[in-house]
C-alpha cells in the first residue's frame, strides 16, 4: 500500500520521467528509498530511469546491487522482476522472479515466471496454457504452474476444464491451500454445493484456510438447507476471526439481499469495497452495482461501473 506522505514524491518522479527528466527521476527515486525503505516503489521507479538514461546493463548491474542488499526482501525481488517483464526484458526478469520463489515459494511469484518463461519460448499470452503444458511435471514449480492453469481456465468460464485441473494437483497435494479454495468456487459455480460442503467441511477439519471455508460454510448453508441462522454463525465465526475480512461481509450482503434487506446489503457490501487492494475487489464491486441496480440508485450505479473494468469477467456465488 502506498504510503501518503509518499504520494507526493512518486507523482513528482512519474511526472519527471514522463518528461525524460532521468536524473531528477533518480534523485527523487532516492530521496523516496530514504523516507520509505520498506516500500519497493522507489527502488523501480529508480531502475527504469537509469535503464532510461544509461541502458540495460547499467540497470541490471544496479538492480544485482540492490538484490544483494536486501537479499531476503522477496516483495522487493519480485517487483523488479515485474518491472523488466513491462518492458519485455524476459530473459531478466527470469533471474529476479525465480530469486523471489526461492525465498518465498508462492502463486504470485510463479505467475510472473510463467508468462516470462513463455515469451522467451515463444509463445504469447493466449497460449501459456499450452506451454504450462510442456512444463516438466518433476520440477518443483509444477503444481504451482498447474493452478495458474486452473484460474486461467476459471477466469475464461472453462468451469469443468478448471475443476479437472484442480483434482490434478490435489491428487499428488491433498492440502493444497489454493486448488482447495478454486475447487470450493468451481463446484458451487457448477451448482454441485453437496460436493463442495464436502471440500469445505475437509478445509475446517484440516484447518487449511479456515477464515475463508467458514464464509464458505455458511453460503452452501444456505444454498443446501436456507438455513439463513446458522449461515450467520459460521460467517460471524470468521469475522471474530478476522473483524475486516471482506469475503465475510460480501457473504453478508449477499444473504441480507436474498431476504429482501437492501439497505442492510449495501451497509454490508460498502465494508467489502473499504480495502482496494482486496484480490476480490472488483468482485466485491460488481455485487454492489447489481444493489444499486436493484434500488434504482442510477448515479451511484454509474460511479461503481465506471471503476469497472470492461474485460472484468470474474464471477460471484
């Protein structure tokens, strides 16, 4: 999250590079690192200047410099690997992406390592699947390259094609936090709610992502028995859990609108939106818009879909 007192300085630097300032770009890149040394944007926004100003080695010499300072920083890494993959520096990216799941083995990192990967192979971004399939499954990276695949397929509406993808890897990782989670959307997506109470009750049972399968709980409570009562409990459950925690409160608005509780709805949904920085954001809004739709509130109504990005397919309960 961007600080406020750092605002200033990045509008000052992207205005400065925008301009072709590189030099004043860097100093004020260096000025931002010494307020806020914990945030990465000062350390990219100074490598694209010096890659502006004197070139790919240069920067890539200077990034090695800043990797190597903070060599345990891997939100720091994976950043710089996010900046030379903008401007299709595959081959460097590589080397900071990898460096990052190193540290830290996770989705993100690995997202970002596959689409590089890919365009050094040659293949462009409607093709990954078809490379993540070339992909060796003894590499230690499989399993994550294979849930890539799954939320691609997801996002792309392939519901079935994403829930095989899912059994695949939780046939080698029964506890794989993220195909447990995707499959728990998949099968309610698909309308087979007995089976995803099944994967949410393991999820309680194994405590793996327990905060969220208790959301989940209380939505197939629903669904299953309309037992709106004790759907309140378990999503309560995670919000004693985690008093912020948005999924919980799009739960809510959901169940206060399936009885007829609008304005309660909106009050819930308006908790949801509160954090922009939520991976289910845009969900979050596009449920606000179908309230607003539904109360007649046009101009808030066209405020919400403007934030709305056209392409944004992704789907709601």
């Amino acid at each position: 999250m961007v600080k406020k007192n750092s605002k200033k300085f990045i509008n000052l630097i992207e205005r400065q590079f925008k301009d072709g300032q590189y030099r004043k770009s860097i100093k004020t890149a260096n000025k931002l690192i010494k307020m806020c040394p914990d945030e990465a944007y000062g350390y990219t926004y100074k490598l694209h200047s010096i890659y502006k100003l004197e070139g790919k080695e240069k920067s890539l010499e200077k990034a090695k410099e800043i990797v190597n300072k903070h060599d345990e920083w891997d939100e720091l890494i994976f950043e710089i690997g996010e900046f030379y993959r903008s401007i299709d520096e595959y081959d460097i990216s590589i080397i900071f992406y990898e460096k990052a799941y190193d540290l830290n083995p996770c989705v993100n990192y690995a997202i970002g390592m596959v689409y590089s990967l890919a365009e050094i192979e040659g293949y462009d971004e409607d093709d990954v699947i078809d490379f993540i399939d070339q992909f060796p499954k003894d590499d230690p990276k499989w399993l994550d390259f294979m849930f890539i695949k799954s939320d691609i397929l997801s996002k792309e509406k392939e519901y079935k094609k994403s829930l095989k993808v899912c059994d695949m890897i939780l046939k080698q990782d029964p506890d794989h936090l993220l195909a447990l989670t995707k499959k728990t959307f998949l099968l309610i997506t698909l309308k087979k709610i007995k089976k995803a109470e099944k994967v949410i009750d393991y999820r309680l049972e194994n405590d793996i992502n327990s905060t969220w399968a208790l959301v989940d709980k209380g939505l197939v409570t629903v669904y299953l028995y309309g037992d709106y009562e004790k759907a309140n409990e378990f999503i309560s459950k995670a919000l004693e859990a985690d008093p912020v925690f948005q999924y919980a409160f799009l739960a809510k608005a959901v169940h206060n609108y399936e009885q007829g509780n609008l304005e309660e709805a909106l009050k819930n949904i308006d908790k949801a939106t509160k954090n922009k920085e939520d991976p289910l954001y845009m969900r979050y809004l596009m449920y606000k818009a179908l309230l607003l739709k539904e109360m007649g509130e046009t101009e808030k109504l066209l405020d919400v879909i403007n934030q709305i990005p056209e392409d944004y397919t992704d789907s709601i309960y």
